[in-house]
C-alpha cells in the first residue's frame, strides 16, 4: 500500500513538475492573429457573398484574399517537407509555380460556390515557439458547424496563414503525405510529383 | 471506487491482449509525427482492395446514395440518420465508460433517452437540439485511449480504411452490438443486412461533394485517404481535449 501511495505521489509530481515550466514559459495567444482572422473572413465572406461576379473575376478574387491571407510560397515548401533540400533550384521553381495553381484550382471551386456559410472565432492558443492557432465554427446551414483552426505566424509582411486544420485534419499534412507517396512511388525523384503536377494543373487549363 | 475495481482487471486482460498490437502501434508514431508516413508494410495489397472499394462504389454505392439524396426529402433523410445513430448509442454509452469518459458516457446515455422517448424512437435527434450533440465513440478509438497505437494501415474490403487496432475494435464492437445479439436471438438477420445497406447508404449521401472533390483534386488518391483517415483517428481519440503532437514548422530562409 505504501508502495502504491508512493508510486501515485510521485507520478502526481511528476505531472505537476512537467506543467509548471510549460505554464511559466508559455506565452500568451497573439490578439492580433484573431483579429486578422476575423478581418479576412469577413472580406471573404462579403466577396463570395456577392453573386454577380462571373467566374473568373471570382477566381481572380480567391487569389487575391488567398495571397494577402496565406503564406502560399512558405506552405509549398513545408509541404515539399525533406524533398524539398533534394530538389535542384529549377525544380523548386516549378513546383511552387504548380503548387500555387494546385492550390487555386482546388480551392477557388469551394469560394465560386459560397452558399451562405458564415464563422465564428472560438479562440486562440499559442502553437510552437512563435506561432498562433486561430479556432474557428463554419456555421452550415444544413449540418452541424465544422472546427476549423487557423496557424498563423507574424512575419515581415503581417499575419500569414501557415496551415489550416478542418476537425483536426492538417491540410498541410494531408498533402505532404500525398505529395510524399508520389515521390517515393516514383523512385525517390521530385521529378515525379513534378509531372503528376504538370498533368493535374496542366489539364484544366 | 467499485467502477474502477470492476474495469481495472478487465483494462489489464485486455491490455496483456492487445500487447502485439501495441508493440506494431509504437513503430508508427514518430513517423506520424513527423507527417513522412504511415506504416502501411501491406501498401500493394491495400492498394488493391482499395481499388476495389472504389469501383465498388463508382458502380453501386454512389449511384444509390444519389438516387437517395433525390428522392428522399431532407426530413426523412435527417430521421433515418437519427434512427440509426440511435441503434448505435449502447455502444457509445459503453465505449465512453470504458475509456473513463464520464461526462461523455452521460451524454450518450441522455441522448439514448431523449431521442428514443421523446423522439420516437430515435427519429427525431431532439437530444442535440437540447446541446447534448452526437459523438461517435467505437472501440478501436478505447484502444486508443488506452494507449495502443494504431498498428499498420490496412483497407478492409467494403468496410474501406482501417487500421489493425481499429479492425480489432470493429470486430469487438460487431460482437458487442445489442442489436446483432438480437437479431442473432430472433433468426433476424435480415434486419442487420437492412442497418448495414441503409447505413452505408446514409453515410455516404452526407458527403458526396467532399468525395467528388477529393478525388477531383488529388494526385494520389489513395494516399491522400490514407492521410485523412489517420489523422481523423488520431483527432477522434483526443476527442479535441488533449494537446496533440504537432509536426515542426520550423523557420526556412
């Protein structure tokens, strides 16, 4: 018995001993990311929201809000995750070119399409050792509200978005490990996910 | 007191159980955590029935979700959802309890009430509308809780993405269900043929867009679903309580 207290009392000072430095050392949630946030969100919403854009005028919106609200050349790279180093600088040129068009193809539809979705901000929580997560709820007409939280890190041009992450799904993460599957599918070579990206963007414009 | 010293022994058998399990689970989480893979050593394999899944549905289940969408109006739609949920919610109720979530376990067992007294048996999903929303719970994620990793990816045929924990889980929780124990009592077996055609059917007519789009989108279809189904676990099982392990954003120049 006395054995087994031991065990718990320790084990207990242990969890304490672990949080306290956290809780010392941690600092506070940015204010300024949520404010950005919700600044972005409302330009995005009051731009989708309006249907009299044609369809390329919209895309051409997307970009816009996805260039002032994401850090696009940072995201490609992290994506790249270790290949990245393997690729030679022409590689690398070209894959943030297709990167970037993979991004507004696969995007733009969901904004074209907006159908009255709005968002709340929920909170914020310091992430990494300089980064901010933004949680927000798209309210849904027909469904309940989906978790989507916002990493974003100040940098020299303002807040950008790093990585979104929808019910706990990383965006960046997701693609990472489908772009990584591609590369080793193809025999280690960049040049691989190269030409399947050449064939996705490629074939739809 | 009498909770914990009816589960610990039970916790421990299962634990002495599942130790294989456990033991193939390490090896994936640092790959995970760096986000450069998943253990997935049957990959061909997968890839196959994966491929088999998807003709499958191409042929059969998506067709059948779209007819359902077009035909059955959103009410009647919303009322078979909540009619099936609610067949499931024992198992809920059971699996929070054995993951020593209690406050969820009252959730799952005041929406098992409320929906089946108010809501006519389960028809009508009341309970979330009085804030005691649905959240599925299955024995693959109490492996989890208990600290089994997820073992390697694996595709089951029909049944779609898996894992080698959370294939053992749904083998428990097939066992366990109440109403399988029924049907199997009654010689009604059909009934569970019925649940499952109409389950599929309604999962799949939820989210018919998102798969268009992903498979619109991907370069590599399989490994993105392999991606998103992993990283969906590892969310369900921290039930967006507890700290994740997030991969390095580190700082290029």
């Amino acid at each position: 018995m006395l054995t087994r207290r031991h065990i718990l009392l320790s084990s207990a000072m242990l969890a304490i001993g672990s949080m306290v430095p956290s809780a010392v050392f941690a600092q506070a949630a940015d204010p300024g990311a949520s404010a950005f946030i919700q600044k972005l969100g409302d330009e995005t919403v009051a731009t989708f929201a309006n249907k009299g854009l044609s369809r390329e005028q919209a895309v051409e919106k997307f970009r816009t809000l996805l260039y002032a609200g994401f850090d696009v050349p940072y995201i490609g790279r992290w994506v790249l995750g270790r290949y990245w180093n393997q690729a030679s600088p022409a590689e690398q040129t070209e894959y943030q070119k297709l990167f970037e068009r993979l991004i507004v193809d696969t995007y733009a539809n969901r904004f074209v399409d907006y159908s009255g979705q709005t968002f709340k901000i929920t909170g914020t929580r310091p992430e990494g050792d300089a980064d901010t997560s933004v949680t927000t709820q798209i309210l849904r007409q027909d469904g309940p509200p989906i978790g989507v939280d916002w990493r974003v890190r100040k940098g020299g041009s303002g807040y950008k978005i790093i990585d979104v992450a929808v019910e706990g799904v990383s965006m960046g993460l997701t693609q990472r490990q489908e772009f990584a599957s591609v590369i080793q599918g193809g025999g280690g070579r960049v040049d691989a996910l190269l030409q399947a990206l050449r064939q996705k963007v490629g074939s739809r414009t | 007191m009498t909770l914990a010293s009816f589960t610990r022994p039970f916790i421990r058998v299962a634990a002495v159980v599942m130790l294989s399990l456990s033991a193939a689970g390490c090896a994936n989480s640092p790959d995970a955590q760096d986000g450069a893979g998943i253990s997935d050593p049957l990959e061909p394999v997968n890839r196959v029935v994966f491929g088999f899944n998807d003709a499958a549905d191409t042929l059969l289940l998506r067709p059948a979700s779209e007819v359902y969408v077009a035909v059955a109006p959103d009410p009647v739609r919303d009322a078979v959802q909540s009619f099936l949920r609610n067949l499931i919610t024992p198992l809920i109720v059971a699996n929070e309890l054995l993951q020593g979530d209690l406050n969820g376990a009252q959730v799952a067992t005041g929406r098992l009430l409320t929906n089946t007294i108010l809501g006519v048996g389960g028809l009508f999903d009341v309970a979330s509308t009085a804030g005691m929303p649905y959240q599925e719970e299955d024995f693959g994620q109490t492996l989890g809780v208990w600290g089994i990793g997820s073992g390697p990816y694996v595709v089951l045929p029909l049944l779609g993405p898996s894992s080698l924990r959370d294939a053992t889980g749904l083998a428990v929780d097939t066992v366990a269900d109440p109403i399988r124990v029924w049907a199997y009592a009654n010689d009604a077996k059909g009934v569970l043929y019925a649940r499952a055609g109409v389950s599929a059917i309604d999962r799949r007519s939820h989210i018919l867009r998102e798969v268009d789009d992903l498979k619109r989108n991907s370069l590599d279809y399989y490994a993105t679903v392999r991606s998103l189904y992993s990283q969906q676990r590892r969310a369900q099982i921290r039930d967006n309580n507890t700290t994740e392990q997030k991969p390095d954003f580190p700082v290029f120049n």
